[in-house]
C-alpha cells in the first residue's frame, strides 16, 4: 500500500475514520468530494499552470482533511507539527509525478501514512525559534525532538528541555554547514526534513 491523505471538508465519517471501511458502506465504498476524486494528474497539471486557483483548490481540500483527521483520528493532536503546506503540496507532487493516474485521495493518504509517526499525540506548546523579525514559532516537543536528533549525531549536549538558545543556534547551525543546508541556525523546514526523516513510503523521497 502506498501512504498519504487527504480531503477539504469532506463527509465527516471518511475524515475521521482510521479505516475507511469503517466510514463507507456495507461494501466499503464511499463517496469522494472535491479535488480527492481528480487524478494525481490534475494536481501536478495545476501546479504548473499559470492560473493558480486550481491548485489553491487542491491546497485548501488538503488543509480541510488535515484538520478534520486531527480532530477525529485517536491519539493524534497534529498530524503535520512542523512541515508546512509548502512542503507538504511538495512531497504530493513528487508521488503524483511517479503516480499520474491514483486518485489525489489515495496520494494524500499515503502521505498522513507517512506522516503518522511524527504526530503529537497530546497538545504542545510552543516557542519561539530565533527572534521575533527572524524566526518561527515551533512546538516545544519538536525542538525536543530536533535536541535529541542533534545529540545523537554529535552536534547538541545540552538538556532536552525544548528551549531554543544560544547552544541549539550553534548546534543547528554546524549540522546545516555539514549538510549543505543553507546556514540560519534556525529550524527551517530542509533542516527539519533532514534530522526528523519520514518514515519511507512508496512514491515518497522528499522534496526537491
């Protein structure tokens, strides 16, 4: 089975269901609205095109999906807790480039698949990475995770207490100079990708 998903404000029962079945019929089936039921095709058409507003269709029924699973899966808070919509559309694109002719559905499934072990389970609260011109807020359990990625790869040896200081901005800034990561000492999104990896998935190697 390949792994992503996702539907803007669809029925209720797919949006929440861990397994479809459980939200379709007796014979499993069930109704797809919106840009899920469009090939992958469409999607990587209406992002090439020059006429955005397809696309933004695609973005909002992703977003919509997202929420609703949040709101609905067990055990889940935020299925998406650091990766922004930029690199979620980017990690779609890449699956429907080698996937043309699945549904968009079955290419977002694929994706919260993949996302799922990242998920906050509980709500987080967040911090301020960097300065308020210069920076982002992030969840304080990501920045606990990012510690302990750093730590194991020799980088961070302070506390795991999710704070965002004078040593992680030394630690992330040596990681993303040996990884030929654009150096900020910020927890942007490439460096993000690289020390929090997605659990591989069919169809699934990142953004470009």
């Amino acid at each position: 089975m390949r792994a992503f998903q996702l539907l803007a404000l669809v029925t209720a029962g797919l949006l929440c269901s861990p397994a479809p079945s459980e939200a379709a019929d007796s014979k499993g089936a069930y109704a797809i609205d919106g840009g899920g039921g469009a090939p992958c095709k469409a999607f990587t058409e209406s992002r090439k095109a020059s006429d955005k507003s397809a696309a933004d269709l695609f973005a909002g029924w992703v977003d919509g999906y997202l929420s609703a699973a949040n709101q609905n899966r067990p055990d889940t808070f935020d299925l998406t807790p650091w990766q922004t919509s930029g690199l979620l559309l980017a990690l779609l694109g890449r699956y429907c480039e080698s996937y043309p002719e699945d549904r968009f559905e079955i290419a977002v499934n694929n994706m919260i698949t993949a996302l799922h072990p990242q998920r906050l389970t509980v709500r987080s609260d967040t911090i301020l990475a960097g300065s308020e011109d210069k920076g982002a807020p992030i969840y304080r359990e990501i920045m606990v995770r990012v510690q302990q990625s750093l730590k194991d790869q020799g980088y961070y040896s302070g506390p795991l207490d999710g704070n965002y200081g004078k040593s992680m901005h030394t630690a992330l800034s040596d990681f993303q100079k040996k990884n030929g990561v654009t150096v900020t000492g910020l927890p942007d999104q490439e460096s993000l990708f690289r020390l929090l990896p997605l659990k591989p998935e069919k169809g699934m190697s990142g953004p470009k």
